[in-house]
C-alpha cells in the first residue's frame, strides 16, 4: 500500500451507496472474499456492536479496500468478534492491505482467530484448516460423496435414528424457522454448554445475542441467519443450529441440542438433513469453520486454510511481550500460552465492562492452566 492511500474511519451503518457497491465489486473480482462473513451486509448487521468501526481505503477519493472492526482500548478485532469465525479485509491481494498493515495504520494491536488472506501466508500467523463440504450435484450426489468417505459412520447414524423413530416417531426437520423463540432455546443451550465446559459465556455480555437476533430479523432470502429444527413427531424440539446463509454458502454457526436425546445423534442428524436440503436447493458449500471435532471429519474435508495471529501497531504492547516469553519456553507453557491468548480473546471481544472483564480473566487463567497442566500430564 502507498503512501497516496488515505484511511477513513466510519461508522458501519455510514457506508455510502457507491462505496457498497465497490465493497461487492471487490468480493467478485478477488477469489476468496466469497463468503458471508465478508459480504457488507454482516457488517451492517453488526454496526450495535460496542466499538463497531469500518476503516475505508480510498484512493484519488475512490474506495479500495475495506476492514470492519471493533477496538477495545488499543486492542482492535475484526467486527463482530468472537462470533465472527472469518474475517479480514475486502480489497484486492496487490493492495498489501495484510494485518501488519491494517495495525499500523489503526495504531493498535491486531488480533485475529480466522483471517481470509487471498494473498497466501501471513508472516508471523499459524495456520488453521477449514473443513467444508461440497454440496454441489444436488442430494443424491452429496449421500454418494458423504458415505463413501465414512460409511460406518453413516450406517452407525442410520442406527441411531432408527431408535429415535422407535421412542418418539418421525423426526420432523425445519429447514427455516423464523420463530425468535427457537433463536433463543439455542442460545440458552449454548450457554449451559458453556458453563459444563468451563468456557466463557460469549453470550453473558447481551449485545452478542442481540446480533444474532438483529441477523435473523433481517434476513432476505439471500442473506440473513438460517435457523433450522429438528423436533419429535409430538413436536418437542430436540436440536437446533443457527447458521450464517448468503444461498451459496451455508455455514454452520451454532449447533446445539438437548442433552436429553444425545443417545440419539440428534444433533448431527439434523446436521445431515441441513446439508441435504442445501444440496437440493443447488448451494455450492456447507462450510463447518476451522476446527477439528470429530464429527466434523465424517462430514467434511480440508477445504483451504485461515490464519490466527497477532499484528502490533506502533507501540509495543505489554500482553505480546509476554506472550513472546511464554512462547519460547518449553511444550507446557507453549500450551499455556495459546490456550490462554485465545481465552482472553474472547473475553476481550465480550466484555466491555471492567468487573466483567476482571471475573472472565481469572476464570480463563484458571482453565487454561488447569488444561495445559492435564495435556503435560
């Protein structure tokens, strides 16, 4: 980037006509920007976010590239974190718009879990793989793909629904549910879930939960929060996901289900009749983020990489020198320090309040040391 590009900073819901359709523009002429999280209206979605901020690239006035974040103090995060699964910036590879650039030029420190970069590597970032599947060819071709990877996966699946059939009938499957009410049985699940794992609540803070809902108001058939259900024949509601839909991606966002039916598979049959119906409806990708749960290796496959790391600004910052002592010490505390750094991300991108803040972090400290210390046992 040269020095004749001018950053402007704005307000997310800010964002003039002709600057949204060279946002689009972008995303169609650069291969790797066509996902939703990247597309403008996540964004505007997201502009209630405490510290919401879109920086504009422009230059001899014209828009060139685009970045949606949030600063917490020095600390800047892409828009919507830590619900944000992918992120980075909308503009051309040649640009050089990378996150050591973005840092400077935002005089922070950059932190980010699943940066996009159509450039290839980030200098300094470790890289996460992206797990997807190819829904293309329509239903038929999806269950030939699916259970030639995995079939005794599959036929363990065909087992387990055969014995939910037998206790509690048909299951019946939404593709589309625009009930709030069923929005918000996944969030309370999500948050007991999170209090069993001794995760922090990404929930707790209000304006996450607010997000999803303000997608889900929002949503137009191509764009919006896609909740899906899946209920007894009596009409007990047994699992349910939340995933971000743009009509050529599906990605799997929230899945969660009742403890009460997991002898069933509930949750990843409904994961299934998803990718089943997006099949039929000519997506192209169900997309399961970056990450390595084991029923996400039945159902997808390597599908490109994402990138995690920290970029500084100017100033050093106090929390990276740490991390770079910690990081140079043995296995353990390598462990440690990872485990920790992404705890406090999300903490960071919760809490805007000081006694929240202070509650999460010792709670975090706690269950990052108590996991390290079981990895080295």
């Amino acid at each position: 980037m040269d020095g004749a590009t001018e950053i402007e900073i704005i307000r997310p819901d800010a964002l003039r006509p002709e600057d949204r359709a060279a946002w689009e523009a972008i995303r169609a002429a650069e291969p790797g920007l066509d996902h939703p999280y990247l597309d403008p209206r996540y964004t505007l979605a997201a502009a209630a976010v405490p510290g919401a901020a879109l920086a504009v690239f422009r230059r001899g006035g014209a828009a060139v590239g685009f970045f949606p974040f949030q600063r917490r103090g020095r600390l800047i995060q892409p828009l919507g974190a830590p619900l944000t699964d992918y992120h980075g910036v909308i503009a051309a590879a040649g640009e050089g718009l990378d996150p050591a650039t973005l840092a400077r030029r935002l005089g922070g420190v950059l932190r980010a879990g699943g940066w996009m970069s159509p450039a290839g590597a980030v200098p300094g970032f470790i890289v996460r793989t992206r797990l997807a599947t190819d829904v293309t060819g329509g239903r038929e071709a999806l269950s030939a793909r699916l259970e030639a990877r995995s079939h005794r996966f599959f036929k363990n699946m065909r087992r387990l629904r055969r014995g939910f059939e037998r206790e509690y009938g048909e299951p019946v499957f939404t593709w589309d549910e625009r009930d709030p009410a069923v929005l918000d049985w996944i969030i309370a699940h999500k948050r007991d879930q999170y209090r069993r794992s001794r995760r922090h609540d990404v929930f707790a803070c209000g304006w996450t939960g607010n997000m999803l809902h303000a997608l889900l108001a929002g949503r137009t058939a191509g764009f919006g929060l896609r909740v899906a259900s899946l209920r007894t024949a009596a009409g007990e509601l047994v699992a349910a996901e939340a995933s971000l839909d743009d009509g050529r991606t599906l990605h799997l966002w929230f899945p969660t289900y009742d403890p009460a039916f997991a002898r069933h598979g509930v949750g990843t049959l409904l994961t299934r009749l998803e990718m089943e119906q997006a099949a039929a409806l000519g997506y192209r990708m169900v997309d399961f983020g970056a990450g390595d749960e084991g029923y996400k290796t039945a159902l997808a496959e390597p599908s490109g990489v994402v990138f995690e790391g920290v970029a500084e600004g100017p100033r050093p910052d106090l929390t990276r020198l740490a991390g770079r002592l910690l990081s140079g010490g043995p296995a353990p505390l390598r462990r440690f320090e990872l485990s920790l750094s992404r705890r406090f991300d999300i903490i960071n991108a919760c809490e805007t309040r000081a006694g929240d803040w202070w509650a999460g972090a010792a709670s975090a400290a706690a269950a990052a040391a108590r996991k390290s210390l079981g990895a080295a046992a």
